[in-house]
C-alpha cells in the first residue's frame, strides 16, 4: 500500500468517525438498535443538538440507518448501523485496544 492510499484512505475514515461522539455513537448502537431517547441516555454529556447533528452525518454517511417507526405511538425514531457501519465498528475495535493498552501513558501529564 502506498503512502498516498494510505492516507487518503486514512482520511475518509477519519472524516467519518471525526470528533468525540461519533465512535461512541457507533458502540452503542453496535450493541443494538436505539431510539434517540435511549442513546442520550447511553451518552452521557452529550447535548440534544450534537447527538442529532452527529446522528444526521453519520446517516449521510451511510454508516447509521434511521428508521421512523409508525405502529409504535407516539411516533418514535430508531437508529442502527448500516452494514457499512457495522464494518466501521470493527476497524475501531483494534483502535480501541490500542487505547486500552496506552491508557496510563497518554493520561500522564508530560514533561
């Protein structure tokens, strides 16, 4: 793989996950389908407005599927992933790792 593919295609990745919701967003509805109710609720600190911005790009995207459920009163809205999301969640499991593993030293204050 070359450097230039690597980091095009780095980008684009990055242009989706970008930002501290997104991968978050994406493990919780890895878990399962949510209403935009019980996602909140799994993300603590996140305000109305980003989870809604960030919900709409990643269905953009092509990564989460919003399905507006009609049998169900009152009207409710559930949010899943999208094969592309669900592939998505598994690039990140190895990030997450490294993460994991690096914890105590990124934490660390330098100097």
């Amino acid at each position: 793989m070359s450097g230039q593919s690597f980091s095009g295609g780095l980008v684009a990745a990055l242009g989706v996950i970008g930002g501290k919701w997104k991968p978050l967003i994406i493990t919780e509805l890895h878990r399962r389908p949510l209403r935009f109710g019980e996602l909140r609720r799994s993300l603590p600190g996140v305000s109305e407005k980003v989870l809604s911005q960030q919900l709409r790009e990643m269905e953009l995207d092509g990564v989460v599927d919003r399905e507006v459920c009609l049998s169900i009163p009152p009207l409710a809205v559930q949010y899943s992933l999208t094969e592309l999301g669900l592939t998505l969640h598994e690039s990140l499991l190895p990030l997450a790792a490294w993460g994991e593993q690096h914890e105590l030293r990124m934490l660390a204050p330098s100097g």
